[in-house]
C-alpha cells in the first residue's frame, strides 16, 4: 500500500493531537500503509525559526514529505487557526511539497468554536501547497480525546464512530489518480 506522513503541528510532549494522530497510524498500518510519524516539536527550533532551509533536519523533513503519496497533518487550534509550529515547517517545504499527495487534515480544540479552522486557515494552505486531494478533514475536541488505564489512546465513542470513516475514506484514496477521482 501507500507510504504515509503523519505530522503533528502540537508544541505539546503530552500533545492530544499527537496522541491522535499515532491512534490514527495505527488504523492505518493496520490497513496495510507504511506510516512514517513526525512530531514538527522535535525538529531544531534553530533551524525552524531561523529559515534554515539547509539544516539537515529540514531537509530530512522535506525528504519525508517527498517519499509519502499521503501526508495526515495534525495541528491545535490555537487563536482560530493551526500551529505557528506547523506554520514554520510549512513555510520551509518547498512550495510545491504536497504536488500529487492526498491529505488528510485534522485539528483539536477546546472548543467547537474552531470547528471551521480547517477549512477557513488549514485548507487554503495545503492547496497553496499543491495537494492534488484533500479529503474531507475532521475537528476533534480535546476533551474527547484520553489515556486508558493500558495507555493506549481512548477516543470518546462518538467521536471514534464518526473518525473511522473518515480515515478510511483517506486510505481509500491513496493510490487513486487525483484527476480520475475529481472527474467521477
């Protein structure tokens, strides 16, 4: 099946959008993808903040984005719109970095307030950005999203009903032509 990205824009070590996004990997490997996580938090913030486009850790991340068909971003919602952190690895990517992939773009919030934050701050980007699909993305609030006693993730059930088919629906995108997808 299809190499996959897995980035989270969270700052945070105890990140509930990296706690996601690793639940989600694990669908998705199980699904038969190679899924490849970054936490854009452990890249050097030297290198982030400074514009360092030859740092090898910048252009290791952009080898990553190279190597996926589909790239999974992540991002709080901070202010109504994704990460500043996100927003630095984004800026350093070549501008066309997301040509041919398919996306899927998920965020977490407090509250349903940033529901829109997607498609109104995420969204635009991606596509700036060349993403040849961007599947239906998908807010979830933190509070939803917790640690079972084992410490696996533990989604409240609502929001794994309703998350599991919209990861799905990325994974069955992977591989298909973007402009025989768009045409039927």
């Amino acid at each position: 099946m299809a190499p996959v990205l897995s980035v989270s824009g969270s700052p945070s070590a105890t990140s509930r959008t990296a706690r996601l996004l690793r639940h989600l990997d694990r669908r998705l490997t199980g699904q038969g993808h190679s899924v490849v996580p970054l936490d854009v938090r452990t890249l050097p913030p030297e290198a982030l903040l400074g514009a360092d486009f030859g740092h090898p850790a910048i252009v290791g991340a952009a080898e990553l984005f190279a190597r996926a068909d589909g790239i999974v971003v992540g991002t709080p919602v901070y202010k109504a719109a994704y990460s500043g952190l996100l927003k630095s690895l984004l800026d350093l990517l070549p501008q066309y970095a997301l040509a041919g992939k398919t996306v899927l773009p998920l965020a977490t919030g407090g509250s349903t307030a940033h529901v829109l934050a997607i498609d109104y701050a995420l969204r635009p980007v991606l596509s700036s950005m060349g993403a040849a699909h961007i599947v239906q993305g998908w807010f979830v609030l933190d509070r939803h999203i917790g640690v079972a006693p084992n410490g696996d993730v533990a989604l409240e059930p609502g929001t794994a009903k309703s998350l599991g088919p919209i990861v799905d629906q990325f994974s069955a995108a992977l591989g298909r032509d973007p402009l025989l997808t768009a045409a039927g």
